[in-house]
C-alpha cells in the first residue's frame, strides 16, 4: 500500500510560498492526535521524510567552505538556526528533533550538531527551543551554552546570560537583552533572553526567539543586517478574533521595524510540529501576507534550507 507523503517546501521553486501553504495544511490533517502520521506514533514516515531534508541541510552547511567576507545560514527545526562565518558555527534555539513525543534520535542528530558547533545560544527553555540533551552534549565537549540565568539550574555549567552582559566568543561579540516572551504580561513570567550577535566586520544579527517584538528592545541598536523573529502575533491585540483586538499581524511587525530599522527580516517558528498536534494552524498564509505588506527583504526558510546572509563577493 503506497503512503500518501507530502512534496517537501524548496526555496528553489517558483511557488515556494504555495508549497508552504500546502505543507501546513497536510500538517493539519494528518498530523494530529488519531491522523494518519499522529506525532504520537514511532516509527513515523512523516519525520522521517521532513529529517532526511534536514540532514542533507546539514551535511551540506557543515562541508561548505565559508570564507571571511561571508555569513551562511542553516534553517534547522522550528525557530533553530545555524550561523556560520570563516572562523566558526554558531546557534541558535537548536533542538535536534522534537523528542517530546519519545521518538528516539536514531539519527544520532544531537552528537552531530554537538560535533558541528562552536557556541549555542538558548532564548528560553520551552521544549520547542531548548533540548536538554543537545546542551549538555555541547557542554561536555567544554564549548559555552548562553541562556537566561533564572531559567538554568544552580551550579550548572550554562554561562548565565544577565541582561546587557557582553560575550566574546569565536570571533563574535554576543550581548544578550531580557525580554517579554509573547503573550505574556512581564518578563518575570517566563525568563526570555534575546542575542544581538556581532562579528569584528559589524555584520550584525538580532535573535529575538520567542520575545515579544512589539514592547521595544532598549539597548539594543538599530539596524541590525538581520532580524529574527517569532509567528503569528505577540500578544491578544493583534490576534485576528480576539475581543482585546485593536490592530493586525502587520502592525505588530510595523513596529519592530520602526524601532530596530532591520536591513532584513527572517520570519520563524511556523508549522511547529506540537503546536499543529495541540490544535493551531501552520500559520503560513500569515507569513505569505507579511512577505507581500512589508516593504523590507522579508524571508521565511524550511527546515534544512540554507542561505547566506552575507553572500559571496561577486
């Protein structure tokens, strides 16, 4: 019996969007609890076709050749990235696979991505952005794990990213920033740090993570090359819907460009796998919207697809 497998996003099709958009919704029905590729279930097809895409991306990020002027990047699962420069890899709110459905890592992802970073940063530690096997990994092989200090045990070996503390790491000064997480009323809520991650060349990046975009980033500064940030809507007033609504998805991000003034704006955390199988949508269709509103360069990536962000010299 042949098994009903969906085409895959790639960047280098004409309607990439559409392949999102379709993406997202066989997510939608076939995903969830008592669907055909229920997240639940081991083995599942599903992964295992959306991992192989995955670890192509990353043989391929890892092998190629980055030299000084350029920044190539790694769009791994959920909101996980990769930055790579001539001098090292970092990332960013990397988890190997989504092991909170007990699948095993038969892939043996978390020693690769160990083996193939320098230096990875945590925003927070929700389970679609911080997997503890991946940190301590990493900490074994004595390369540094950045992340908020009131959201890492006593003692740990996790250097604690205080607001406004400065790291320099392989090549890149890190300065971490405390943040609201979305729809969230204060910081203390939920312990959230953002990185604005600097080379010696001052490219510049912003990684926002999960912070709520809107409330404004004091201390950091603007026009950063690149900006990251997280879906659908920060909070209930630009929640399509919500009786506390009193604007869009396009007025949320409008304002984080007025404020940072980024050069570029890297959309993530669409069709993450545990939100589908608790009920939201891929939200795709809203990433469609903001790449045609926002009169900026606007980008979205699959997981596994790789792009510079500071291209080769022509």
């Amino acid at each position: 019996m042949s098994i009903d497998l969906p085409i895959l996003p790639d960047r280098q099709n004409p309607d990439f969007i559409g392949q999102l958009i379709n993406f997202g919704h066989y997510l939608e029905k076939s995903a969830r609890p008592g669907c055909k590729f229920d997240l639940s279930l081991w083995p599942n097809t599903l992964w295992q076709l959306i991992e192989k895409k995955m670890l192509s991306g990353l043989d391929l990020f890892v092998s190629t050749t980055v030299k000084e002027s350029e920044v190539l990047m790694l769009q791994w699962y959920n909101s996980g990235i990769f930055i790579k420069t001539a001098e090292a890899v970092i990332g960013f709110d990397i988890v190997p696979l989504p092991r909170y459905y007990g699948w095993p890592d038969s892939a043996g992802l978390t020693a690769r991505i160990a083996a193939a970073l320098d230096a990875l940063m945590v925003t927070h530690n929700h389970q679609d952005h911080f997997d503890s096997s991946l940190v301590e990994a990493v900490i074994r092989l004595k390369k540094p794990v950045l992340m908020h200090p009131a959201a890492t045990e006593s003692g740990s070996a996790i250097l604690q990213a205080t607001d406004g503390a400065v790291f320099k790491i392989c090549g890149f000064s890190i300065k971490s920033h405390h943040a609201t997480h979305v729809w969230r009323n204060s910081m203390s809520e939920l312990p959230l740090t953002c990185f604005e991650c600097r080379r010696e060349d001052s490219f510049r990046i912003i990684f926002c993570g999960d912070a709520d975009y809107t409330r404004g980033f004091p201390g950091v500064k603007p026009e950063p090359d690149a900006l990251f940030i997280t879906w659908r809507n920060p909070g209930p007033r630009y929640e399509d819907g919500h009786p506390n609504q009193t604007g869009t998805t396009l007025d949320a991000v409008n304002i984080v460009i007025k404020e940072l003034r980024p050069h570029r704006l890297i959309l993530e955390h669409y069709a993450e796998l545990d939100h589908i199988y608790r009920g939201f949508s891929a939200s795709y269709e809203i990433a469609e919207s903001l790449i045609k509103s926002i009169d900026l360069p606007t980008d979205i990536f699959f997981w596994g697809e790789i792009a510079y962000l500071k291209p080769p010299c022509k």
